[in-house]
C-alpha cells in the first residue's frame, strides 16, 4: 500500500490512508484477504482497484454491509456512514 501512497495509521496497522487534500482522500482499510475501500472520488477508487488488481487476485462484492463483525450504515443523503 505503501508504494500506491498510501500511509499507514499509527492507530491501527490496518488502517491506510490516501489524502490529497482536507476534502479528497481514500480509506483503505485492510484485514488478512478482507478489504474496505472509502472515499468520495469513485474515480479514484477504481482507479485503485484497477492497479491493486494487476498485482493480486481480487473479487469485489456487492455494497459492504458488514465488515469484521460490524455493521455499515450510510445516508448517502446526508453524507453519514
């Protein structure tokens, strides 16, 4: 992740961060073959998944609706997740 600009948090190691600017960034969040991508630029995310996949055997699901034991809820209305 490193090498795609990525900097891991000091809070937890599974944790990336791609940031940009304030209001442009990406949250990868990465657990042994389980991943979550984040962020409000989809062009960027699939630009990441496009290059993640020339390097590993990947498969994208459907819409996370729960990751690690927890549960996701979004309004995308209000901009909440």
């Amino acid at each position: 992740m490193l090498h795609h600009g990525f900097k891991r948090t000091l809070m937890d190691h599974c944790i990336y961060m791609r940031k940009k600017t304030a209001a442009e960034f990406i949250v990868l969040l990465l657990y042994v073959d389980d991943m979550l991508i984040m962020g409000k630029n989809t062009n960027e995310i699939m630009d990441l998944k496009v290059r993640l996949s020339e390097n590993f055997e990947m498969k994208e699901l459907d819409r996370a609706e729960h990751i690690l034991g927890m549960e996701i809820k979004r309004n995308r209305a209000q901009g909440l997740l």
